[in-house]
C-alpha cells in the first residue's frame, strides 16, 4: 500500500463522526410529523384515502407512527394542510399507544419511557442480535449504518453481534413472512435471559404495507411483545441512535 | 424502456404450447435473448408469455396457452437461462414440465418454514466430501438466505443457494387496490433498488394509462437512479473492503455512500430515493439552493472517489486477494442468464440503459465492460461505474435544472393489454410486466429483479474456490433476496 495514498485519503476524510447524536438533525429528512389543531371538513377523509397502511384515522385526525411508511401522500391531500412532517428523528415509543400522533402534540413528547431496570442492566454494554424476516434491505443497511464512521453508536457500547448466545435484544426488521417465522423464534430462544424484542420499521410494528400480504405470519409478536417500536420505512440511523438511548436513559 | 403489446383481453392466444416453445428456441438459437418468462392460471389451462431480445434490442412478446395438466418439455434443458423462470412457472402455476435438470421450489411460496427443511439440495458423494450448512439467519445484519457447500477439504466443489425466505406476497399486493397507489409497495420490493423498481413499475402504468412523462422528469428520475447506482456501488466497495480488512477504503467509501445518500434525502426526503419517482412524473423539487448542495456534493464524491479508488486498487495486497477469485467466464455468464453489472464485469455488454431512449439518449452513459469475471473486475466494474455516473449526472443537471411539479394523478388504465417495462438498476435489468383485463383492472404484475437470475451465477463461481472466499464472492455479486423472494 502506497503511504502517500493513503495519507491523502485520510486527508479527504477529515472528521466523519458525529459529535453529537442528540442534537443532529438530517436535512431534508422526512421524520416526525405534526397534526394541527383545528377541524376538518365535514365528511373529510382525503388523508385516509391516499395512506397506503391506513396509518390515518380521520375525525378525529389520528397518525399511527408505527404503520406509517412516511410517504407524505397526506400533506399534499389534506384540503385545510393539517399535517406536516418536520426533519426531527426521535420517532421512537415503549407503548403502541405512544405511536400516535395527535392533533397539538407538544413537539418534545416523551414517547420512549427511560426504564431503570434496563438502564442498570444495559446502560454501559448493550449487545444486540438483528434479524431480518422479510425486510426490503432498507431497514438492514439503516441498521448497518449504525455502526459506520459517521454514527458510530459503538461509543455508547452498542454493538451488533454474531450469535443470539451473545445477545441482550432481538432487534427485528420485516413484517415476518411464513418462511422465516420459526427462525426468528429460534434466534429468540437461543438468547440468554435477561433478553428484549426491539421492532424496527413499520413492516415489523405493525405489518406495514405487508400487513394483508399471503406470505406474513405474525404470531411471534402475539407471543414477545418489543419492549421498544422504531418507526420509519427505514428509521434514520438517528431515529434508531435515539430510541435505545432514551430507552437506557442515556 | 417500455414496450405496449396490445393483448384483447378476451381473445386467447393462437398458439399452442408446443409452437410456442419451438418459436422461443429458435429465435434463442438466432441469438435473442430471455428476458423474462412466466405464465398465469386460467382454469384449466396456462397463459404462458415469453419476452425476448433480438440483437437489435428489439423485444418481442411471445404467448401461448398450455393445458394444465399436460404441460411441456422445459426450454431449461436446451436453454439453460431458462432455468429460474421455469422452475417459478412450475410453483406459480403447477404447470408439470418434464426434463428440467432442477426441478425443486424456486420459493417455497405460500409454504411454511416447515417445508423448507427437507429441501432436497443437490448432494456430492464420496468419503472425503463435506457440507457446509449456512443460514438462512447469517452471522451479520443481513437478509436471511440458505447455502449448502459440498467441498472437498477448503474447496467447494458446488454450492447450491435456496432462497424464498423473503417471501412477503408482493405479486399478489399489486393486484389488491388501485395499482397506480402502489407505489410506495413498489418501492419495498428490494430497497436497495426503490428507484428502479418504482420506474419500471411507473413506465408500465404510463404505458397502460397512455400518458406522456416530461422530459424533464425523464431526467430527474435518471438522476435518482444514477444517485441510487452510486449509493450502492459505494455500500458494496465499502463491504468488500470490510471483507478483506481493508480498512481505510471501508470507512471512506462507507462514509461517501452517506454523502450519495443524503443528497438523495435532500431531493425526495428519503435515503432510499423513496417518493422520488411516481407515475407520471417525479415527486421531487430542485431550487436554486438544492442544486448547488448536489453540485457541491457530487464535486466531493468526484474528487475523494478518485482518491480512495487509487489506494484500493493500487494496493497489491488488496487486488491479490480479489484477482482470479470467483471467475465467472463470459461464456457460462451468458448460457445462465446472467445479467447487468455482474455480466458486464463477465464481458457481456448488457445495459437497458444503452438502447432506452430518453435522458439516456440525449446524454449517453458510458457503459462500462470488464473481461476477467472475477471479483477484481466486479469491483474495478462498480469504481468505474461510480465515475461514469457522476459525470453522467453533472451533465444532466446543467441541461435540465427545472423539474416538473409533482404529476396529477394518471387516468384510468387501457383495458386488455399487456405491458413490458425494463430499467437498469444497478445490480442489472429490472422488468416489470403489468397486464389489464377486459375492464381496466390488473390482472397480472409480474416482477422480476436481476437478482432472480443472478444468484446461480455466484453458485457457479464459487466452484473450485476455497469456501473461505466466499464473503468477498458473494459481496461481489451484492444480490437481493428479497428481490428474488418478492
Ligand atoms: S405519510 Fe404516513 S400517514 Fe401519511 S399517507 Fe404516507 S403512510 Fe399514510
């Protein structure tokens, strides 16, 4: 290997990390959206029909974050332009009813409970094992990211590991198809306990846009319930970054 | 491209299955090739359809109907790249084909986990050989897949690949609801390749609807496209670095594939060029500022690109361990059907986008080829594909600096007729076929990413290697599984 060559590499690549993952925010992200107070027409249910997941409920004005794809077909459909989606990734919540997004949501909503039993237990190393049972690679390679130069979540002793033997959570992507629903049940039960189940995407949440689809079998999840819901069609690695340290309460 | 092939959705093809097969092999035997084959149920009988090739570019459509209970003998046995699309025939349809080398469950489709446990993979006798089982859940953040090697001490003698682990239903979604809605599906079919399969999808219904995209907005998808070719050309250099501890071209090349995919996320607000592109037009907005944030950013890449490219391949350690390994010959890439950048790295000159029209008319991409076959050229192919793009993209940006507003939505479908739309994503050739039944509805959407026909040609390469060349063999190919499950 050439020494100069790689000097200058090096030069190019300065300094990639981002200082602080709490306060970045991606421009032109499509991330979490708000509901503005007021009404709707009468009879108006525009946002509702353009939602590829039925992630609206209309009258009242109701946005599931977990089924969500954050297609933005709303903003442009919504006739009094009551939805937007602002660049802010902490989309993550402990409860399904904390996925819903309400109309005069305060922006800084606690969705993710910090649990001091998980703060103990994982706060300073945190092991996690993903599997994908029918996610696009969009999710997968959000997940990846993680732990590349520039989010680097191995700072805070997360790392993604090779064997469920060795791993605290199940972190789960795809909505689970038919083929894949005794191996991720398997990885969950070749994990030592203390162990959690973390849904990433909405296709593991709540389906997605798989949720009617022949070849999905979900059981697993009526079983395991996640103790943590990453939205998004894939989270942002921020998005991902923020729900486990809110979580441990980092 | 796209190409319209008016069907009348009541009448029924005239040929038989026999004239049918014996049409195909002989335009093959001219030199045309097979870009998709497939059939639909309907009753007792099977719609069979073939699009070809021929030298020229041109396609061709061919149909017939089989009996369903009688079948015929499979093109695979003389043809071989007919391999994957008969063996799915015979699962979408159960059309009984006689004499096909390889007759077993592309997918396992609307099976359970349980079936696939007796799948019956191809075994090597003898005392000294040994299998290696991996999968379907592998040792990374990755999609699950099942590999059998039958090696003889390191070496692997034959690896067989079954996949259907992925299998959501996709085909089966598209038919559910207004399809020009489906885009967003669409774009989850492989995520890696949202832009391909969301404009192969998108052509096919602007055919079906008769609508006219603006050339403007013919550009600007290219630029989505040629931003998500660069993404992921970057994303696989970075993992065949990682793969072989080539430390600094991982983190560079992955710290430049964020600077692809951000400006991506800065043009239709996802990472994934989701929302980009949708029938009839794109979904993106280019100011004034925006152009300048993408010229800035494509100046970067074009630069520390270049750099990082000279340190990799100007490392002996790094091109020693990638030469001559995973060698797919030019001959054994054509008679399987291999396609895009993996068959271009093989020497075959295969590229929708040289024969598309349009943006790619008016501002031509350099294609690129590569002789040797083996990861080297796989990865020597992506580097100068990356090159070629970003100049493609700053000549395209200076002559179309205004796109379109987001397009109405499209009128209503064209009854009875079936459709071909082909896109160069950057694995190789997505093919979407959408056909309308007598009233406008959907009746078939036939779905076809390059990783269906491209996972055999990593098996075949994979002979006579050591299994632990396998990571960089298989990165090399960097194929989707769920773009093969669906
Ligand atoms: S942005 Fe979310 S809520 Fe709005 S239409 Fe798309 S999926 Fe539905």
């Amino acid at each position: 290997m050439n020494p100069w060559r790689s000097l200058r590499v090096r030069r190019d690549q300065g300094w990639q990390y981002i200082r602080d993952v709490r306060a970045a925010r991606p421009a032109g992200f499509v991330g979490l959206p708000q509901i503005a107070e007021g009404t709707c027409g009468a009879g108006c249910q525009a946002c509702a029909d353009v939602c590829p997941t039925q992630a609206i409920s209309p009258q009242p004005l109701q946005l599931d974050l977990g089924r969500c794809v954050f297609c933005t077909e709303c903003v442009a459909a919504c006739p009094e332009q009551r939805i937007r989606f602002t660049t802010d990734p902490r989309l993550a919540a402990t409860a399904p009813d904390e996925l819903q997004v309400r109309p005069g949501d305060a922006a800084d909503r606690t969705r993710v409970r910090a649990h001091a039993l998980f703060a103990r237990l994982f706060g300073r190393s945190l092991r996690l094992r993903q599997v994908s049972a029918g996610g696009c690679n969009a999710c997968e390679l959000e997940l990846n990211a993680t732990a590349n130069v520039n989010f680097d979540l191995q700072r805070f002793g997360i790392e993604w590991v090779a064997s469920p033997r060795h791993a605290d959570a199940l972190v789960l992507t795809g909505p689970i198809t038919a083929t894949m629903a005794d191996a991720v049940r398997s990885c969950w039960e070749a994990m030592p306990e203390p162990r959690f189940l973390v849904a990433v995407g909405a296709c593991a949440i709540s389906g997605g846009l798989y949720a009617e689809a022949r070849g999905v079998q979900r059981t697993f999840l009526a079983d395991v319930a996640p103790v943590l819901y990453v939205p998004g069609c894939p989270p942002h690695p921020l998005t991902f970054a923020h729900a486990i340290l809110d979580l441990l309460d980092r | 491209m796209t190409v319209v092939v008016r069907w009348p959705g009541s009448a029924l093809p005239p040929a038989t299955a026999e004239s049918w097969r014996a049409d195909v092999l002989a335009r093959l035997r001219g030199g045309a090739r097979l870009v998709t084959l497939f059939g639909r149920r309907l009753g007792d009988q099977v719609l069979l359809t073939a699009v070809l090739q021929h030298p020229d570019g041109a396609l061709h459509v061919a149909r017939a109907l089989a009996l369903a209970d009688t079948g015929y003998r499979a093109l695979t046995a003389e043809h071989a790249a007919a391999h994957c699309f008969e063996r799915e025939l015979v699962e979408q349809t159960g059309l009984p084909l006689t004499d096909h080398p390889w007759p077993k469950p592309l997918r396992y489709q609307d099976r359970d986990q349980a079936a696939m446990a007796d799948h019956p993979f191809w075994q090597l006798q003898g005392k000294e050989v040994h299998e290696v089982a991996v999968g379907p859940i592998h040792a990374g953040v990755i999609e699950p897949g099942s590999f059998r090697f039958s090696c003889l001490g390191e070496q692997v003698h034959h690896l067989e690949i079954q996949l259907g682990y992925q299998h959501r239903g996709v085909e089966a979604r598209l038919l559910a609801g207004d399809p020009r809605r489906h885009t967003p599906l669409v774009e989850t079919i492989a995520g890696d390749t949202s832009v391909a399969h969301a404009w192969a999808f998108g052509a096919a219904l602007e055919a079906l609807a008769d609508v006219a995209v603006p050339a403007a907005a013919v550009a600007a998808r290219g630029v989505a496209l040629e931003l998500e070719r660069i993404a992921m050309h970057l994303a696989g250099l970075s993992g065949l670095a990682t793969d072989i501890a080539f430390l600094q071209g991982a983190s560079s090349w992955g710290r430049l594939r964020t600077t692809a995919i951000n400006t991506s996320m800065r043009l239709c607000g996802s990472r994934f060029g989701r929302g980009a592109v949708r029938p009839g037009g794109v979904r993106m907005a280019l100011t004034a500022e925006l152009r300048a944030e993408v010229a800035a950013n494509l100046r970067l890449l074009q630069h520390d690109c270049a750099h990082v490219d000279d340190l990799f391949f100007g490392a002996r350690s790094a091109t020693h361990r990638l030469r001559g390994i995973g060698t797919l010959r030019p001959d054994v890439a054509a008679e399987i059907g291999v396609v895009g950048m993996a068959a271009r790295a093989s020497g075959l000159a295969l590229d929708a986008r040289t024969a598309a029209g349009g943006i790619w008319h008016e501002v031509p991409i350099a294609s690129v080829v590569h002789a040797d076959g083996d990861c080297l050229a796989r990865a020597r192919i992506r580097a100068d594909e990356i090159r070629a793009s970003l100049a493609w993209l700053s000549q395209v940006l200076e002559r179309h600096p205004e796109w379109p507003a987001p397009p109405p939505p499209l009128p209503s479908l064209a009854p009875g007729q079936f459709v071909v739309a082909i896109v160069e994503g950057w694995r190789g050739e997505v093919v979407h076929c959408l056909e309308t039944d007598e009233r406008g509805r959907l009746t078939h959407a036939k779905v076809q990413d390059p990783s269906l026909r491209n996972w055999l040609g990593l098996a075949v390469a994979m002979r006579g290697n050591e299994i632990s060349d396998f990571p960089i063999c298989n990165k090399s190919f960097d194929l989707s599984y769920c773009g093969h499950d669906l």
